[in-house]
C-alpha cells in the first residue's frame, strides 16, 4: 500500500502514469500462444489451440461478408464438406422494428420463428407467421386529447349487440423502421468438424488467462479455440494514448483478428465489455457468426462513460488507490472472497492493467450505436449466462436482453457471480457445450397440420358418440 502511494506521489511529480503491463514473453510458446500485430506497434498476444486434425486453410481474408474457403489434406470425406443443406434446420427471420419520437420501441415477428421453443426456452408448438408486439421502452402513454372527467372503462357488449370497434390507438410518426428478412441454418457444432472455430473475448481488466478452463475443456473436445488479449491487458502492448483505448479502436483490432482466424462457422463468446465486440462482430458478419454466448453482458443499451465515476480521477490518483480498487474487484467479482478465489485471480491475470489503461478503457466506452434496435436486429442464436450473485450486472439487465433478443437463451448461475466462468468452470463449460451442440427441432413444425387434423378427426368421433347415446335414450 505503501509502495503504491509512493509511486503514485511519483507519478505525479514527473507527469506519467506508471505503466503495469507490459509485453510478457510466454512461459510456454508450445501451447499455442502468438503475437498479432493488428496495426504498425500494436500487437495482441493471441492464445490458438488448433486441434491435432489440421486443415489447410487457403490464404483469403474475409471482404464484408463473404466466407472463408478450407481444404482438408487428411480425407476427403463427405462429412467434412460444409454444406448448408446437409447440417441443421432453416429458419426463416422476419421481424419488423419500429422506432417512435417518444422513445417507444415495438417489435414485431413476422416470419416463422420458433417462438415457445427459442424466446422463450420452453416446449410448445411452432407458431408459423406469429405476429409478437413488444414494448420495451420506459415511458408513459399520454392520451391524446386530454380530458379533465375521464369515462370509466366501457361495459363489454352482450351477444346480441354490435357495437363498433374502438378507434385504434393514434402513434407518432415512427421515427426508424427496420425490416429483417433471413434465413438462417442453425446447426449443432461437434468437434469433428474442422470448419468451427471459437473466439473467447474478456472484459476490462482481464485477460485471455481467464478463459483457461474454458479453453483446456473445449480444445480437448476437438475444437479450435482462439482467445486474444486486449490492448493494454495481458501481454499485448499498451500504447500510452487514450485514443488506443475507445471502442472502435478495440474493435477494430478484433475484426483483424476475427479475419485472421475465422472459419465457416465461428462461435463468440464475450464476458462483460467483451460482450459488445461479440455484438458487434456478429453485427458486422451474419454469414460467419453461427452463435453467440453473453456472460454478464448486461443489457442492450447504447455505451457512453459515466461522468461521475471514479475512474475519471487522474491516473497518479488511480495507482495510489489501486490496492483498494483490486479489493473492491474481489469483493464485487467473486460471490466468496477466500484463498482460492485470490488464487484465481491471480492466476488469470485479471485486473492487472495500469491505471492509464482502466482509466482509457473506461473513458472510452462509447458505442452510440449500438442501442436496443442494434442488438434487435441479430439473428444469431445467443446464450445469455448470468451469475446471480454478480454486483457488476444486475439480473434484470440480462432479462431485458433476453426480451429484445431474436433467438435468446437465459440461464442463471445461482452460486456464480460476475467471474462466473473462473468460480463454476464446470457448470460454465457444460452450458457451453450443449449450446454448441443445440439445434432447433422442426419436426414439429411438418407434424404441426396432421396433429391439427387428428384434433379434428377425434372432436367429430366424440360429437358422433355422443349423438349415438342421445338417441338411444
């Protein structure tokens, strides 16, 4: 404590801010750790794990959203091929968004989406061309004309009587429309195929360290797993400009990376900040994001830093206060504060940036763009986990994104919190892998017409039986 408040008084004697992290050669070059250098003098560290069954990936880099061609030098076995027609189930995405002045958003699905088995992760029938209005914006309705002596709520009508619709209800002018019309193959991802490759991006203050079960679980099962260091974080370089730190800056080196090792079918998962470059990666590529996993992402609202928050002090201010912050981290990140949560920490090298870097990194999170209809517009399946002890993110957050989302599961982690995927690797890893692994059922979509007409055929035997009692009294 000591030590960092004499470095900080330092620090702001001399003008510059004390720089923790710095490019770490890798202990051990064989388990597949690179160095990327995205743009002249940023370099990311980038942890590759390519399962022992190698394709030979032609030179190609992927151009908007066009895909990336394999050829495999073991076999050339049909299973290998990737074909559209030959894995999964097409689902047809059609939605309507609708953006009002007075901030309200409606949502309406207009395609045939499997509405009880997706939205809502539950068992129940198709619903072809279901029409779901949602309204997610806070805001009040005002009538449009005030009136002093409101009428009580109108009786409904007897039978007999016909009385006139009500005049529907009179909107604003929209303000936005957006129209979505895909069709997507949503298809399980085994290891045996070459053509899947899965990205691991972590939050502010981590590092690919803290996906290590994660990565160990899945590159073992076959799958070729990529997990890159922030700039700044880890052992990628930090450049001492606050403009290296903004949102687009970050995502944009990790759309370099994303093009350097994408396959034909690429799997994001993000935690926290992470979670906003995977939506955007999945924004910008929807032919080449086949899923998304979101781990205490948070909700679906447009990024901009907090004014009056703490990281706004001067980065000598910062760095004396970093032992408190590290504490505070602990406390907030882990739902149990013992040996083996400080072990883990350490050993996943999280939150230990400079105080420059955090107080970029949280300056710069401003994404303007991606609001509600952003996150709306994807149609890629999402796996949305929660830790429910997480002081980070609230639970309804989550919840919200969820309800905006096209295809979203949710699923909460009771013992878990923010750091979920360090404290409960297993339970993580497990939900992980059956997403991988899921694909819509639409079978019940054919068999959806001879239910209806065996409904049908056993009302008119019943109705017959019972005409057949009747007149034998």
């Amino acid at each position: 404590m000591l030590t960092s408040i004499t470095e900080g008084i330092l620090c702001c004697l001399t003008g510059k801010a004390a720089s923790l992290v710095l490019p770490l050669e890798s202990s051990q070059p064989s388990d597949g750790y690179e160095f990327v250098e995205v743009k002249p003098g940023r370099v990311l560290r980038v942890r590759h794990i390519v399962p022992e069954r190698q394709p030979v990936v032609t030179e190609e880099k992927i151009t908007g959203k066009e895909k990336t061609e394999c050829d495999y030098e073991d076999d050339d076995s049909p299973e290998d091929s990737y074909d559209e027609s030959d894995y999964g189930s097409s689902v047809h995405c059609k939605r309507k968004i609708t953006v009002y002045r007075n901030g309200q958003l409606v949502i309406e699905n207009l395609g045939d989406v499997l509405h009880s088995e997706i939205l809502q992760c539950q068992d129940g029938d198709l619903e072809p061309c279901s029409t779901v209005e949602v309204e997610l914006a806070d805001y009040k309705e005002m009538p449009s004309s005030p009136d002093p002596n409101p009428l009580p709520s109108p009786v409904p009508p007897s039978l007999g009587e016909q009385k006139p619709a009500p005049p529907p209800r009179r909107r604003r002018k929209p303000k936005r429309t957006v129209l979505i019309d895909s069709k997507r193959v949503i298809s399980s991802c085994k290891g045996t195929h070459s053509d899947v490759a899965l990205f691991f991006v972590h939050g502010v203050g981590g590092s690919l360290d803290i996906w290590s079960s994660q990565l160990d679980f899945f590159s073992r099962l076959g799958y070729e797993v990529i997990a890159p260091d922030l700039a700044g974080h880890g052992a990628s370089t930090a450049p001492q400009i606050a403009a290296a730190y903004t949102f687009y800056a970050l995502a944009e080196d990790l759309r370099a990376i994303f093009k350097r090792y994408a396959r034909k079918r690429n799997i994001l998962i993000g935690h926290s900040y992470g979670v906003s470059f995977c939506t955007f990666l999945a924004h910008e590529y929807p032919d080449l994001v086949h899923k998304v996993v979101m781990i205490n992402g948070g909700g679906p609202t447009a990024l901009e830093p907090s004014l009056c928050s703490i990281f706004q002090l001067p980065s000598c201010v910062l760095h004396c206060l970093s032992p408190c912050l590290a504490w505070s981290f602990l406390k907030a990140g882990f739902a149990r504060q013992g040996a083996k949560e400080k072990q883990l920490l350490k050993q996943g090298n999280a939150f230990n940036v400079s105080p420059f870097v955090l107080r970029a990194m949280m300056s710069g999170q401003y994404w303007p763009e991606g609001d509600e209809v952003y996150h709306a517009e994807l149609t890629s399946p999402i796996l949305l986990v929660h830790g429910m002890c997480d002081k980070f993110v609230p639970m309804d957050e989550d919840q919200r994104m969820a309800e905006i989302l096209l295809f979203a599961f949710l699923k909460v982690i009771e013992e878990g919190s923010h750091m979920v995927m360090m404290e409960c690797p297993e339970t993580v890893n497990t939900l992980l892998h059956e997403f991988f692994l899921w694909e819509p059922d639409m079978s019940r979509k054919d068999s959806r017409t001879s239910d209806t007409e065996k409904t049908v055929a056993l009302s008119d035997t019943l109705h017959t039986l019972k005409s057949n009692k009747s007149l034998d009294k």
